[in-house]
C-alpha cells in the first residue's frame, strides 16, 4: 500500500491497558525522521492536541518510539542502540505498558528484543490522543502532514494489549515465510 495513510479509530485510547504496534517495512535510506505509525502532531499547536505516540526510525537511523504528553518537550521514549536494515524488509515493534516510566518501553526488530537507550525527559500524564492513527507520516497543526516514510509497507498490526515473547516471536517467524523473507 501507499506508504502514508490514517486509520480511523485509536489503539492508544483504550484506558489504561498497554498496547503493541508492528510494521513490516523496507527503509530506502536513513539521515531523515522516517514516521512508521503514530498519532502524535509533532509540529505545533496548542498543548492540549500535542498528546500522542509515534514508532520510526529517527535521523541517526535507529528504531525509537516516543509518547508526548501536551506538548514537544514532555515525552517519555526509547531508541534502539543498533542502526536500522535498509533496503531489506524487516519486522519493528514495539510494546508499551503505558506508564510514565520509559523502562515499560520495549523495542524489537526482526524478532528480537533490542538493546535501547532513554529517550525521556518528564511524563506525568498519559492521557489520551483526539488524533487518528496515521501510517507512514505525521500530523501538522495546520491540517498537513509531515516526516513520511521513506519506504515500502506490507503489513501494520495494532493491539490493544501487550504481545508475550512468544506471540512476537511467532507473529514475526509465520509472517516472515508468508512474505518470503530470508
């Protein structure tokens, strides 16, 4: 599909429980934000509509996911310590136990959990996003888009609830043969 979409609806916004998200890309070059999924406007606006999370690959090529609450420099996240695959299809998911601790953060590529770092300054709140799930870009203030994907898509999977291991594991080993991934 397009590597840019919304969805309507909002895994995020399901009380307090946890949630998992997982892409199937192909990354054509790192050096720019690539959004894989997310519903946070990471532009501007007021404080109030600047709550949100995103899964991507940051500018230094890393796999990361960030929550913000209410504005641009109150986030709470995690990048992975190893340079994300270009040109090759790979599995990157994320769980998160929606607390204001980044240690509930979890990251893993192809299968595997990932060594990551803090990427956090201060959370107090994880409240709720009005924003629809965007695929493959981010949204403005202004009604407008941003930080695309620089890629392919196959499959995004949304939970509203935390995957075990295993169900990772074996998500990621069925998907791969279905996708003829060596």
């Amino acid at each position: 599909f397009p590597s840019h979409d919304r969805a309507a609806g909002n895994i995020y916004n399901s009380g307090s429980a946890g949630f998992t998200v997982e892409a199937w890309v192909t990354l054509d070059a790192t050096g720019d934000f690539n959004t894989i999924v997310g519903n946070y406007n990471g532009i501007s606006g007021t404080t109030s509509n600047r709550t949100g999370y995103y899964l991507g690959v940051n500018a230094a090529g890393k796999a990361t996911f960030r929550f913000h609450y209410q504005s641009g420099t109150n986030y709470i996240g995690r990048y992975a310590n190893t340079p994300f695959p270009t040109g090759t299809w790979t599995n990157v998911l994320v769980t998160w136990e929606r607390t204001t601790a980044n240690t509930g953060i979890k990251l893993f590529i192809n299968g595997s959990e990932q060594a990551t770092t803090n990427d956090s300054t201060s959370v107090t709140n994880v409240g709720n996003s009005a924003l629809a799930l965007q695929i493959g870009r981010m949204a403005t203030a202004s009604s407008g888009y941003t930080y695309y994907y620089g890629g392919k898509m196959s499959i995004i999977r949304a939970y509203n609830r935390i995957l075990t291991n295993t169900e990772i594991t074996n998500n990621y080993l069925a998907t791969k043969r279905l996708l003829d991934v060596s």
